[in-house]
C-alpha cells in the first residue's frame, strides 16, 4: 500500500545565470547524439535535519543561478533536428526548471525515502511539462530535511558530469569560494565526426512487453572484502568492490534465469567504463559532457551459471583492459561510417543482456549544499523492460553496499534473491 505522502508545489520558475551569458549555438558530441542518450535520468537526493530558520529551497536556487554562470549550456535547450545535436543558448526564455514544494510529512515517517515501492515519489519531481535540460524540486518536509528532486537530461551530461555541476551548486551555497573549485569545460570536439555528418535514420529498437519487478539488495562492507580477500588469495590479484558485486550479480541472475532452459543461450553482462584519460589526448579536467564506452561480455549461460566468482571478475577485468583499444578502433570506424551492424553503443535491449552501473563514485553522494552531504540517493528506475542493477551506497550512517536492481521478471524474482544472498547475506 502507498504511503500517504502529502506535497503541494508552492512554485514553479525558470532560473537564469546570474549574468550576461553568450548567446551561442553550440555543437555537442557524437556520443551526446546517441539515441539512446536521448532520455532524463531521474534521482531523488535525501537530506536531513536542515536547520528550520534555513531555507534550503531559497539557498539552492540562488546557488544555481551563480553555477550557471559558468554552466550556462545547461541553461539552454536541444535542437532535436540537427546531427550531431547541437544546443540553443540563445537566453531567450531559457533557464532551470526549479520548482519549490513543502510536505507535511517527516523524513523518517518515511524511512528516508529507504523502500520507494510504497511511496508516491513522482510528488519530489518536477511535472515532466518541460523542454529545460535540468529540473529540479526542492520539496521542505516538517522534520527540518528535504529531498531534491532531479531530472537531467542524459544527452548534455554524463553521471560524472552531472556530479560536476551539483558539486558546483554546493560549493556555492556554502560560501566556499567566489567561483567552482573546478572550472567547467565544454570541449565536446573529442570525438572525431563522421565524414558524413546525414543524421543517420535510426528506428526505434523494439521493446519487449515484460515487466521487471525492483528488489534492492544491501551487501555489507566485511562481506564485500572477505570476497576480495578470496580472490587475492585464489588468484594473486587484486579487485573492486564492483568488479565482485558485478560478478556475484551476473551469475545469481544467470542462474535465476536460464536454470531450466537451454544451455546454450548466449548471455551478456555491459557496464559502461570512463574513458576521460583514454582518449588521445585526455580530456581537460573540468570536462562534463558524456565520455563513456559500453563495455560488453558474451557467455553462454551455462558458463556463466557454473563458473566460480572468481572466474567471473577475470572476465570483467579482462574486459576492462581491452577498453581502450577498442575504443580508438570504434572512434576509427565511427569516423570512416564502418561497421553500424555492430555498434558497442546499441547492445541488444532483451531479456538475456544485463547492464550494470557505477554510482558509488560518481561524486553525488558528496554533494553539500550546505546541511551536510545526502544521506541517501535514489535512482529512479528508467525502464520497465531493460534488465539493469546499479551499484550505490547502504543510506548514512550504514556502511555497505547497495545494489538497486530491476533485473527479473516475478517468476524469476524468488531465486534470484535466493542465489545473490547465499553470496553476499550470510
């Protein structure tokens, strides 16, 4: 059942650089241009216990217009015809989104925003009524906290980019400096253009009608290093906390999967790998458009359902280490129009193909505007029908993993929890 979460938006604006910006048309990158880029990843940032004299509403949004001086892209608007993308700056009615809301409700009679299944959260939102690249709602609950409700649209900014400006918006709310630590670089002329530049008629990819239930899975932080430990002691080498969260997460699904089915099938796993300092040359620091490459591994499912962890996060690494290399070979082919049968960029959207991603050192979790960092960030599920886990942080004071998944159909669901906790619950 819903929780009963009462909110009423108080009011709705569009927030302008706090100065005279240019009035530019700029050109975004081939991997801004992605298709599939063409979407608004929502979150939802808790904070707690601001103090009830403050307003954190009225702090952020005077903090936002000074980041936008130098942010000001961000401030504009896509034009969706044009290939590769480009960005209207033109400051005519432009600006972001910023809505201020007020609930009645406490933070913890809510647990934090910990299970979003029982809470109406498209209340700390924005209404989706809006062509701005950044919406924000900064809902005051009765407790002294708030959540910072986000849409960002994909096409201008990576997670790491994202990270960037809110990290910038908190800096300035906090009065630690006139200007961002770091200075934002729009330098999306990386990536080499098609010699060719015909926007390319893609259709849309055909969506399965299933339906993949959410389970969230909380991984402490002793049980995350006891399974590093085995691996340095098993192979001699040394892992992530994602490469064995990732592992232990593909093969559970593999085996909730495909236990009773053909053993043949072909399953993958993709997660996507920063490629900021493997591009010739490395990008600026200060770079916060998307870098990405999709990293793709193919198995078949029974090798993946009986191979030992161990066996699983070698073949992440062994992934990991060939990202560079084809990554140049895919900027080569890109630019010569080789080779769109097989593009990294568009892995088949079915039920056999996982995604996983990062969120742990994005930077989100760090953002300070002032009352202390998020006590918990949310990921809003972006599919119903896109098998995908995301890795994240136990909500504060809890230390640990957490892994956000929307991975299973019901019938799956039982054993699939059942695989992954044997991992990582006992």
């Amino acid at each position: 059942m819903d929780c009963k979460l009462s909110v009423i938006r108080c009011s709705r604006s569009l927030v302008q650089p706090c100065e005279q910006t240019p009035c530019a048309t700029l050109h975004l990158s081939p991997i801004d241009s992605l298709p599939a880029l063409r979407c608004n990843a929502r979150t939802l940032h808790v904070f707690k216990d601001a103090p009830h004299e403050a307003a954190p509403a009225a702090v952020i949004r005077q903090a936002l217009s000074r980041a936008l001086a130098p942010y000001y892209p961000l401030a504009g608007r896509l034009d969706q015809q044009a290939y590769p993308l480009q960005l209207d700056c033109s400051n005519q009615g432009q600006g972001v989104l910023f809505v201020e809301a007020s609930s009645s409700n406490t933070l913890a009679s809510l647990n934090y925003l910990d299970d979003l299944t029982s809470i109406p959260y498209d209340l700390l939102l924005p209404e989706l009524e809006s062509e701005a690249l950044v919406q924000m709602q900064v809902t005051q609950f009765a407790c002294g906290g708030f959540v910072m409700g986000l849409i960002f649209c994909h096409s201008i900014c990576d997670g790491l980019g994202a990270a960037q400006f809110l990290n910038a918006v908190g800096e300035l709310a906090r009065g630690v400096d006139p200007a961002p630590t770091i200075t934002p670089k729009w330098h999306r002329d990386f990536f080499p253009k098609p010699l060719n530049a015909i926007n390319p008629q893609i259709p849309p990819p055909v969506m399965p009608d299933y339906s993949l239930q959410h389970s969230n899975i909380d991984i402490p932080i002793d049980r995350i290093n006891r399974l590093k430990k085995q691996f340095q002691e098993s192979t001699g080498g040394s892992c992530s906390a994602f490469e064995i969260v990732a592992a232990c997460f593909w093969r559970s699904r593999t085996r909730a999967v495909y236990e009773k089915s053909n053993n043949s099938e072909e399953v993958k796993l993709v997660f996507f790998a920063n490629c900021r300092e493997l591009v010739e040359p490395p990008l600026p620091k200060g770079f916060y458009g998307n870098c990405f490459f999709p990293v793709t591994i193919s198995r078949c499912c029974r090798g993946i359902g009986e191979a030992s962890i161990n066996e699983v996060v070698k073949l992440i690494q062994e992934a990991k280490s060939r990202v560079g290399r084809e990554m140049g070979e895919y900027m080569r082919r890109r630019q010569m129009e080789e080779g769109r049968d097989s593009d990294p960029f568009a892995p088949p959207l079915n039920y056999s193909t996982l995604f996983i991603s990062e969120w742990g050192r994005l930077g989100f979790n760090q953002v300070d505007y002032g009352w202390g960092p998020p006590v918990h960030v949310v990921p809003i599920q972006g599919s119903a029908v896109i098998p995908v886990g995301i890795v994240g942080f136990l909500p504060l004071p809890r230390k640990g993993i957490r892994l956000m998944t929307w991975c299973v159909q019901e019938p799956h669901r039982p054993s699939f929890l059942h695989h992954i906790s044997q991992l990582f619950l006992l």
